[in-house]
C-alpha cells in the first residue's frame, strides 16, 4: 500500500496556492493540527481521504454534506 507523507501533503498544499488556515478551515481542525501533520513521515488514512476529497473539491468531512 502506498503511503502518503507529509511533505508530501505540504507540497500539494503550496502547489494548489493554499495555505495551512485554509486546510484547517476545510478539515475542522487547527492550523497547528496541519503543521504537524505536514512533519509527520506518514498520515493517518482518514487523513489521506480527507485530503484527496479536499483536492477534488468535495467536502473533507461529512458534516459539510448538505442532508
């Protein structure tokens, strides 16, 4: 399975123009949540969904579903 890091995340992140605020906002956490996810070797596999929604231009987390 691949795995999905951090620098990477941080290198999508710059090349999308986002910065770390924006990514908090969308993912309900603190900008401080993302700096240490973008150091972190390997993220969480919810974390990877939520980011590859993020990307797409879904929503990263399912309170943000329209019911």
């Amino acid at each position: 399975m691949n795995t999905f890091s951090g620098a990477e995340m941080k290198a999508l992140r710059k090349r999308l123009g986002a910065k770390q605020v924006d990514l908090a906002r969308a993912f309900g956490v603190k900008p401080l949540t993302i700096l240490r996810w973008e150091k972190a070797p390997n993220l969480p596999k919810l974390v990877r969904l939520a980011l590859t929604a993020w990307v797409h231009g879904l929503p990263a987390w399912p309170d943000e579903y329209e019911s």
